[in-house]
C-alpha cells in the first residue's frame, strides 16, 4: 500500500508544470485588468486562481510523495518542499482575498502576488537543481562537450567515456538525485557503486551491471536509461564495453590500448578538426561543379581541397597576362578559397586591392611579383591568413609592419626582398608563433630545382603556335626536345618563343651549375587541321561524367587531373565508340585520342583502339586495329594522346571504338573492380 502511495508520486512531473503556467497567466492577467475593475474581469481573475490554487496543492502533494522515494539530496528536498508548500498557501490566500475582499486586503493583494511569483521562482530553481544538477542554468556550454583533435592522445575515461556517463547517466545519478544509491560523476563513485553492488565488475559469466542495464529490452523496468530519456548508440555502448575491457582504465591513454577495427572508427569519429580552414569549412557550401568548368575552361586554376570539400585551391602562378578580370571571375566564390597561388605573375600593387575579397585566405603565394609595401595594405586584412610568401618582391620593411595585426600568420618567406635582417629579428621576437623562413640562395648545393614553366595560348592548333618557356629564378638555363627524348644539358637551350607547326610532344628542364637537374616538365601540343561538323557517341558516358556529351570529343579542350572540370567523359566498366561526321571529304592519315590514367583513382589507359571510315555514313571499313599493353603496377595520375596512324584515306565519317580493360589488374588494390576509361579529345589530321 505504501509502494503504491509513493508511485502516485510520480505523477508530479505532469502535474508541476501546470500552475506555473496558471499562476503566471493570472499575474498577467490581473496587470492587464488593474485598471478596468469590471465583474467580467473579476470572474476570469477568480476562475485563473482557482485553477492556480488547486493544482498547485496537487502538485505538492504529489512531489511531497515523490520525495519520499528517496535518491534526492536531502537540503535541495527540504527547501524545495517547504518553499512548495509557501507556494500553495499563497496561491490559496490569493484566491480568497480576490473572491472575498475586505477593506484591509486591497493593499496586501498585489505585494502578496508578487511574492508568490518570486516563491514560484525559487521553488521551480530549487526543484530543478534536483534533477538536473545545481550550475544547469549557468553551466558553461564550452566545457559540457570535450573537443578532441588527437584521439591517440586522449585520456580514455576523462575525455571518452565520461563525456557519455555525463550527457546519458548523471541526469538522475548525481550528489542531488541518487537513483539506486548510485553517483556517476566521478571515478570514486563509480568505483563505489550503487545500492545493488558494483557497477564495473563482471559477476560469473555475466556482464558488468552498467552494461548489463543498458542492454536490457526497453521494455524492462531496470533498462537503463529509463524509457523516454535519450538512449545510448550503439558506438557509445561499444566504447564502454572496450573501457571495462581494458579494466575500466581510469588514467590511460587511447593510443596505447589494444582496439578492434571497429573501434578504431569509433574513435577516429570523435576527432574534430579545430584548424582554421575546417572552422571555413562548415561556414561555406559546395561550389557549382558548372562554375568550376567554366573558370578552368582554359586549364586548371581552381580545383578542390579535397574531394567532398567545399574550399578551394587557386593556381595563377606563372601568369604573365594577369589581369583584375582574373580575380574577379573568382570573387562570386570567393569565401571557399583558402589558397592563392600568384606567384612568378604580374600580379602587382594595381590588382592587390582585388585580394581584400579573399577573407578567407590562409594561403597566399606573391613569390617573384611586382608588389611593394603598398599591397601590404591589403594583405594585412586577412585575418586568416597562416602561410604568406613574399620572397623576391620589393616589400621593405615599412611593409612587414603590416603583418603584425595578422595573428594567425605561421610561416612567412621573406627571403631576397627588401626587408633588412634587423627588422626581421625584430619581427620574430615580437611574433614567437611565426616561423620565419629565410634562407640563402647557395646555402644548398647541390639542390634540385623547379621543372620550367611552359606557356601557350591553348594545347591545340591548326597551322603553328608560338611556346615560351619561363622559370623565376635568374640564372637558371632551360633545356628541351621535341622529339620525346629526355632533355639534359646537352639538348637544344632555350633562348626563344619556339613556333611548332606539327603535333609534338614538348619536355623542358631547368638546370644551374652546382644544382641537380629539375624533373621533366612535359606537355603535348596537338596539330588540328580536320574540325568535325559533328559527333554521335554510340553509348552513353556515366551521368557524373558526361561533360558536354559527344561535343567534349571535339571541342579542342584538355582535361585537367580535375576529372570533374567538364571536359573529360567518362565510362565505368565498359568501352565506348564515337562517329564522327566531317564538314565534307578529307584525307585523313592519323587519328589521336586523348586519354587519362589514374589507378589510385580506378582510371586506366585504353587497352586498345579500331577505326573505321566511310563515305556515306552507312558502309563502314576497318582501316586500323591496335592493341595497347596494359599497365604495369604504378599510382600515377598522367595524360597521353594515342597517335593511330592508318592508310591515308578520304572519308566524310570516322568512327572510333575505344577499349577498355574493364576492370582494374590483379595488381590493383581492389582487383576485379570495374575500371574507369576517361576520355578528352579526339583529333584527326
């Protein structure tokens, strides 16, 4: 009988929030209605009293019995239930001077009112505090969630597991509410354990009472958390189970405890990357895969920090031709972009003022430009900027002033400017976090340098096109071929604009006495005197990879190693044939094929090519069979154009069948999986 007295207790969490509601609504009713003292307003005041009153005892009367359950801190109970029972005689007292007033009541009515709501206040706080914790209201949001950056370094019960106990099991067992005797707010307590015993330690073949609760049916009266407070996941239960394996380790760290794989990705969750550019990160959306084609239409200048990353890399190095357009073609997306490269540009103190739409910057590359301590002005706006290179400009130290405003700023490459090495010193010893990078130029040898770069309006042309070759250090001798060969010393040097009027395949190198040589730079310019009238793919490319359909064969066009820029297509598991139709009759002798390989990425070079000509687009004649070795084990991302030479024949319609393997190799890290065959251009000449 007692048992079921105390269980109507449990009714108090329906029954409290009602007159507060109620008593808050007749205050505001009787401010509302003070001045107007009509019998209509009167009643309703009454009516709202009345109410108030009634469920405000019921409420006591409930909790009082809710009490007597026990597991509550028994001075936070006390004032809650004496201030409760202050409550419900107020509000009684109110309703009858409102409903029987006396000429002496009319001035104690409204102080007394006053007091009852302040009554109200304090007893909601105190009844509260019991069941979420004392500091609830004022508790610091920063310190309720642990933020960890190196899993492997943190400690596996303060910053894995307690976080869990504190967000799921403290809410009823804490020093105000002990629920089964049982405190979960620390490691003394849980060690302690509760009214039926220990919490961590298995008993005979079963499992630790804390997990033993938790994997209970829902339906159980014992699962824990009751039913309607937030449940454990199953990654939380995973990660208490690997806790008590490891024999509840109180003090050791993640990265030194045995774990399955799948905890390792449980734990690899719980990283969260608090540098600048993941801060970026979630501020910004993706980027138009459509506005990304169109800005690297002309080759590559932007391309993604990672795939799935909204934030972006801007590569305008080596620009000669630099111009405001260029920066503001980029200003829509401007907040995605963290890295700038102009180095080796014109870029100059003109166009700087373009970068104050860069906020987010945290790279920034200005190596052998034309800019002064006035771009500095601009430069030093960007609050985020941690990587900024100087090197071989006209900076002084007038300029380097300007740094000091930005704090985040961690490595700066102010070597061969005009900056005075005493005002370098200063500037480190006034900025400890910044690593100041300055070195001499023989300090090195030998070293290896750069490959050149090389510079053409476009990699296709009809009659000749002029290259220059170009690298931003003087002294530097340049060296290429034309053939396909290898360039070393002994090659042609470079000494102007080279004119090609036939397909050729270009491969330059930098060299300096005492220096290594660079690695090869290599780039293959096509002739194309044949134009297609038009193109009709026989299968359809993957949707992700359709480009511009048929049109992307013959649009004159290189695809960059961004093989979502627009300008490859692309098959998954399959080959493809393309017909084209030409303008009228041509003599063709060769026919080349751009192609794409990158076996990290599942992209493989055709494995071979057949061509066929025909006069009236009906009656089609194999000209050309060829087979293409597959690849051998390598992860490199490279471009080639497959030169098919057949018997020259006039024809209106060409059509070409590529082949692709199908599926990646046995020595791939996930052989038989069906491979990617990525195409860009088909030319023929």
């Amino acid at each position: 009988m007692t048992l079921q007295i105390i269980s109507l207790g449990r009714l108090h969490p329906l029954l409290v929030h009602l007159p507060i509601g109620i008593l808050v609504l007749a205050f505001l009713l009787e401010l509302y209605f003070r001045k107007k003292d009509s019998e209509t307003e009167n009643n309703i005041i009454k009516f709202t009293l009345a109410i108030a009153a009634a469920t405000t005892v019921l409420s006591v009367a409930s909790g009082w019995l809710l009490g007597e359950d026990g597991g509550y801190d028994e001075t936070l109970l006390f004032r809650h239930r004496w201030m409760a029972v202050g409550l419900a005689v107020g509000s009684t007292l109110l309703y009858f001077i409102k409903k029987y007033p006396k000429p002496w009541s009319k001035n104690i009515y409204l102080p007394l009112f006053i007091c009852v709501m302040g009554l109200l206040g304090l007893t909601g706080h105190y009844g509260g505090s019991m069941t979420h914790g004392e500091d609830y209201l004022y508790k610091n949001e920063k310190t309720k969630k642990m933020v960890i950056t190196d899993v492997d370094k943190a400690l596996v019960f303060n910053d894995i597991i307690m976080p869990i106990l504190d967000d799921k099991c403290v809410s009823c067992h804490n020093p105000n509410k002990v629920k089964g005797g049982l405190i979960m707010t620390n490691k003394e307590q849980l060690l302690a354990g509760g009214d039926s015993g220990s919490l961590l330690i298995a008993e005979k073949d079963q499992a630790p009472r804390l997990i033993h609760h938790i994997k209970l049916p829902m339906e159980d009266e014992d699962h824990m958390p009751p039913n309607g407070k937030v449940q454990l996941t199953s990654p939380e239960i995973q990660l208490l189970e690997w806790w008590i394996s490891h024999e509840n380790c109180f003090d050791c760290v993640a990265g030194t405890l045995d774990k399955t794989e799948k905890i390792n990705d449980i734990l690899n969750s719980l990283e969260e990357d608090t540098s600048t550019r993941a801060i970026i990160a979630k501020q910004v959306t993706m980027v138009p895969e459509d506005w990304l084609a169109s800005i690297n239409i002309n080759g590559p200048i932007v391309t993604k920090l990672a795939e799935k990353n909204p934030l972006l890399i801007v590569n305008l190095s080596g620009n000669k031709s630099l111009a405001k357009d260029d920066l503001k073609a980029l200003k829509k997306h401007a907040a995605n972009i963290v890295e700038l490269n102009l180095g080796n540009s014109n870029f100059n103190d003109t166009i700087s003022s373009y970068l104050a739409a860069f906020k987010n910057l945290t790279k920034l590359q200005l190596q052998n430009t034309k800019i002064t301590d006035k771009s500095m002005e601009s430069i030093g706006d960007l609050k985020h900027l941690e990587s900024l290179n100087i090197y071989g400009t006209d900076i002084t130290d007038k300029g380097l002033e300007k740094l000091t405003n930005l704090s985040g700023l961690k490595t700066l490459y102010p070597w061969n400017s005009k900056i005075t090495k005493k005002a370098l010193d200063q500037f480190s010893d006034k900025n400890n976090s910044v690593t100041v990078v300055s070195i001499s130029e023989d300090l090195f040898t030998p070293s290896s340098l750069e490959a050149p770069s090389i510079i053409a309006d476009t990699d296709f042309f009809k009659d000749s096109i002029e290259v220059t070759l170009d690298y931003f250090f003087k002294g530097v001798e340049l060296y290429y071929t034309l053939d396909g060969s290898e360039p070393d010393t002994t090659s042609t040097r470079y000494k102007e604009p080279i004119v090609l009027t036939a397909s050729t395949q270009l491969k330059a190198v930098s060299h300096k006495p005492g220096w290594e040589l660079s690695p090869v730079k290599t780039i293959s310019f096509k002739k194309s005197n044949i134009l297609p009238n038009s193109i009709t793919l026989n299968n359809k490319p993957n949707e992700k990879y359709k480009g511009n359909g048929g049109n992307t064969l013959i649009d004159l066009k290189r695809g960059t190693s961004n093989f979502v820029d627009g300008n490859w297509i692309g098959y998954e598991g399959s080959s493809f044939a393309a017909t084209l139709k030409l303008q009228k009759e041509e003599l063709i002798s060769t026919v080349s094929v751009g192609a794409f390989s990158s076996p990290e990425k599942w992209i493989f070079y055709p494995t071979g090519f057949k061509v066929w000509v025909s006069q009236d687009g009906n009656n089609y004649k194999l000209v050309h069979t060829e087979k293409v070795p597959t690849e051998k084990p390598n992860s490199d991302t490279k471009f080639q154009f497959f030169d098919l030479n057949i018997p020259p024949t006039k024809s209106t319609f060409v059509k070409v069948e590529v082949i692709s393997q199908l599926k990646n190799p046995s020595w791939h890290t996930n052989p038989g999986g069906k491979s990617w065959l990525f195409v860009d251009e088909i030319v023929l000449n």
